[in-house]
C-alpha cells in the first residue's frame, strides 16, 4: 500500500485563520496552535465530513498506484521499453510528490488548506488526461511528473486534518478509518485496471478516472543506466543540501527537535523501511503473475485486490485496538506478519496455483494493515500538537521516499536477476522462452530476500519505544 496521506495546517496570524474559517473543511481547524485547546469537542457530523473529504484525495492517490502498476506489462511490450524505463512512470510520480511535499505543506499553512487540496486536486485530474494523451513512454513519465505535483497538492494535509478532527482517545480510530479508502484504492485499482486492460488498453486507466477526480472537486469545494545513478547522485546531493540548509534555517520547513524524539525517530525510520520492502511485492508480483503463471490482467488484479481487502479490514480494527491497548505491539505484530509472507513468498515457482497464493497474499494484507495505523499513531502520538502538520508532512514524505527508493532497488535487482538467470539457463540448453519464463521467479526470490531482511529490521524499530520507555525511570 502503498500509498496514504498527508498533513499540515497551523498558522499563527489568529485574525487571518478566523477570516478563512468558513471557507475551509467543515470542521473549524483553528490556526492558533493552540485552538484545539480552546475549542469543545467537534460534533460527530463534522469529523466524519472533514474524513470523508481526505478520503477523497487519498482513494485517488492509492487507486493511482495500483491501477498503474498493473499496466506495468503492457507498458513495457506497447513502447517496446525495458522494465528500468517503464518503472519510471512510478519512480518520477513518486519522487515528484516527495520532494514538492514539505514545501506545499509548508504553503498551506499561509494560503489556506482548502486552496491547496482543491488546486491539487485539479492538477492531479489534468494530469490523467495529459497521460492518457502520451504519444511516447518520454511523455507518459513527463506527465506523471505533473500529476505528481498535484497529487503532493492533494494529499499534504490529510493525515494532520483527521488527527485535528477527531478527539485524542480516537485518533487511531479516525486514521484506521482512513485506511480504508486506502484500501478501497489499492482494491479497486488492480481489479478495475486488470478489466480496462482486458477490455479497452492502458490509455483507460487514466481516463476512466478524470470523473472520480471531478468528484472530488466537486466535494472540496461543497456540492538504470547511467542516468539512473545520475540521477541518485543528485537526489542524495540535494538530500544532503536541504539538510545542511536546514540546520542553519532561522524558521526551517522541518524542526529538528522532532528527530530528538527517540519514539518519533524509530517509527517514523520504521514507516519508511516498510515501504522500502513494498516493491517487492507492488511492482514485481504483477510480473509473476502475468508473465510466468499467465494469467490475464483481470485476474491477477483480482488476485492482488486480497491483500488489499485484508488491509481494509485489519486497518480499523488496528487502529481501535491500539487506542484501547497501545500501538506499539501491533506496529510489531504487523511488521512480523509481512516478514512472514515475504518468506512464503518464497516457495512461489512456475507451478504455485491461485490457491496457495491467495492466502500468502491475505498474511501481507494482515500485516499491512496492522502496521500501518499503529505506526502512524505512534508517529503523531510522539509530536507535540503544534508540530502534528509536520509531523503528518514527515509521515508521507517518507513513505513516497521509501517506495521510489523501494521502486529503483527492486527494479534494479529483478532486472539484472531476469538477465543473469536467463543467460545461465540457456547456457545449459533451455530454451530462451521457457527460461525467461523460468528466470521470473528465481530473480524475485532474490529481491525478497531483502524485503524479509529489511522487515526484521522494521520489527526490530518497532519494539524499540518499549526498550526506551523501560530505560527512562533508570535515567531519572
């Protein structure tokens, strides 16, 4: 699942935040980092509506990346391109809106939330139409660059709206409920992309969206080449710039104190590994199932929809239960639970059946939505109230970091496995069909064998606020 939401929206000019009061969501977000204090509890109808409105932007952003990956396939065999070239339709949308994100968060404090969503939100559906335009794989990514900046538009401020909105005791029920229109698009995407696919081409499953984000507007406003390593440089160099421009900032878009927080840093390092080890699963799986167990795109788009109806179901019971019991054992419990599927993943060959999959599948879907409200209310639960817009900025800044980072790695590696395993097998006189055919899942055995690595690690962040919690009464 990748894909989530965002956050901010705190801003001190009192007399300016009352004048946009009416114009925003419906629940009265004061700019006062102090207003919730001042405020009485928000009415029932209010929080569900400013909910309602954030799952908008966020089914679209999680459709998008389901119902793109799918394509994956047809991409590669339409511009007759490499899996390295084509996997930049996701990499440039996901490294666009990560590093556009802090920036428009930071701007939504001064011009208004609602300004920013429904502007995203916009640019977001112009950019459906501009790829379902593209004449060329160069144009496709170019575009999905732009809808990128839309999408950071969209999504910057929803994680810190839903923690605004609902009470303390209920924050984890309001982020759980959240999920499930992470779900709902992570369902629909493959399901619907697989049937466009089958039935229509890839241009389809850009367009058949233009209407959800006209939808969604209408509810804002009321009714591996050289290249690659290139590019990585500079990625890292700018990383490195922005914090050292950071460290010396008079008012810095992100407030290092955050990272002193020893809790904060450990879940917040452990959202970003989770997603790290995604890929395996969200980009390479549609290969093994279309590529070496043939199956078509409709099936195997309703094949990946499992983990995401699991994760619909396990996330708000996650997020109730972590409220009631603390979040820190079920971040770890959704974190043992991907590792375990990743291992399953394991034994997948040529000759696995829908039927031993599917439950492998359903333990991913478990530990996904397990992990993912526990760790985000771990993540908010750590940051002081007027620094929840940053904090939310953090979460999705580093989720869509991780899944590019994840994208380029897992890429890479399944690449050159493909490459490499095939060459060996037709060495020992397969044929070339039938030992690339046989290189697919001997090439993502070795791309899961990171994923299960990095999980341990995730688990291993995940427990470690119980380790400091239990060293404080030694330190005082």
């Amino acid at each position: 699942m990748m894909l989530a939401i965002l956050s901010h929206s705190h801003v001190n000019d009192g007399l300016r935040g009352q004048a946009r009061m009416n114009t925003e969501f419906p629940v009265n977000f004061s700019n006062d980092p102090m207003g919730a204090e001042k405020q009485p509890l928000r009415g029932l109808s209010d929080k569900w509506k400013a909910l309602l409105t954030v799952a908008m932007g966020t089914l679209m952003a999680t459709m998008d990346a389901s119902i793109t990956n799918i394509a994956f396939p047809a991409l590669t065999r339409v511009f007759s391109a490499e899996l390295t070239t084509v996997m930049w339709v996701s990499v440039a949308f996901l490294l666009v809106s990560t590093s556009c994100m802090l920036i428009i968060g930071k701007i939504s404090d001064v011009v208004g939330r609602k300004r920013i969503y429904v502007a995203g939100i916009a640019v977001f559906t112009l950019g459906l139409l501009t790829c379902a335009l593209a004449q060329s794989i160069g144009q496709l990514i170019f575009f999905r660059a732009l809808q990128a900046v839309g999408a950071a538009m969209a999504i910057s401020c929803g994680t810190a709206i839903v923690t605004e909105a609902f009470p303390p005791n209920q924050i984890g029920k309001g982020l759980g409920s959240l999920g499930i229109s992470v779900s709902l698009g992570f369902i629909a995407g493959p399901i619907l992309g697989g049937l466009l696919l089958d039935w229509l081409d890839w241009r389809s499953i850009f367009y058949v969206r233009i209407p959800l984000g006209l939808a969604a507007l209408m509810r804002a406003h009321g009714p591996a080449s050289f290249a690659v390593h290139l590019l990585v440089g500079l990625g890292l160099a700018s990383l490195l710039l922005f914090v050292l421009v950071e460290r010396r900032a008079r008012d810095p878009i992100v407030d290092p104190s955050l990272f002193k927080n020893k809790v904060f840093s450990s879940a917040i390092w452990g959202l970003f590994l989770h997603f790290v080890a995604a890929p395996s699963y969200i980009l390479i799986i549609p290969f093994y199932l279309m590529l070496g167990l043939h199956l078509v795109p409709s099936e195997a788009g309703l094949l990946m929809a499992t983990t995401s109806v699991t994760t619909m179901v396990f996330g708000p019971m996650s997020g109730w239960l972590s409220d009631r019991f603390g979040p820190v054992w079920f971040a770890a419990i959704g974190a043992t639970a991907a590792a375990l599927a990743y291992v399953c993943m394991l034994g997948f060959d040529l000759q696995s059946t829908v039927g031993s999959i599917a439950p492998v599948f359903v333990l991913l879907g478990v530990g996904a939505g397990t992990f993912h409200p526990a760790n985000n209310s771990i993540i908010m639960g750590a940051a002081s109230r007027e620094r929840l817009s940053t904090a939310s900025a953090l979460m999705a800044t580093y989720r869509q970091v991780g899944i590019a980072v994840g994208m380029a790695v897992t890429g890479t590696l399944f690449s050159a496995g493909t490459e490499s395993f095939h060459q060996a097998l037709t060495r020992q006189g397969i044929d070339g069909a039938y030992a690339s055919e046989l290189a697919i899942p001997l090439a993502f055995h070795d791309v899961l064998l990171l994923s299960i690595f990095i999980n341990v690690i995730v688990l291993i962040l995940c427990l470690l606020p119980l380790w400091i919690k239990q060293l404080k009464p030694v330190q005082g």
